[in-house]
C-alpha cells in the first residue's frame, strides 16, 4: 500500500488489528471496501483503494504476524445468491 495521507485523527474503524510492535493499526471503515493502515508514529494513513479497479472488490484485514507483516484478503466478485435458484 503506497497510496498515503497525513491525518490528524484516524477515521471511525472496524475490524481494527494491531501489530505485535503496537507501531500501527490496520483496520476497514465501516461499509467501506478497502483497507487503511494508520501510523502512530508519523499520522500517515495507507489505503488499498488506488489498486481497486473494479467495483466488485473486497478487502478485509485478517491481522498480523509475529514479524509485523499485514495480511489481508481480496475477494472477487458480488455474493448474489438470488440469481442459483433460476
């Protein structure tokens, strides 16, 4: 995620995940389909919008590893569950 903002305050969260260092906090706003990261440190804010091309795409954060590594997943495509009964 290289797309970055300086805030003062983080946006209204879900899904907040801290990493073990505690430097950050990966987190989706809420009905929002991408992911932000926010600094503590430095105010930044990274968000995965810039690489969502098509409008049927999610990410979510699944947290953090013991090295500090973000893992998040993307999914493909709307849930239209209407459209298995025709």
């Amino acid at each position: 995620m290289v797309a970055k903002n300086t805030v003062t305050s983080p946006p209204v969260m879900t899904g907040q995940k801290y990493p073990p260092d505690g430097r950050f906090v990966a987190f989706q706003e809420y009905n929002s389909r991408f992911v932000y990261v926010y600094s503590f440190e430095t105010a930044e804010l990274w968000t995965s919008e810039p690489y969502m091309q098509e409008d049927d795409v999610r990410d979510r954060v699944l947290g953090w590893d013991s090295n500090n590594q973000l893992y998040i997943s993307r999914h493909f495509g709307n849930c239209d569950f209407s459209k298995m009964s025709q």
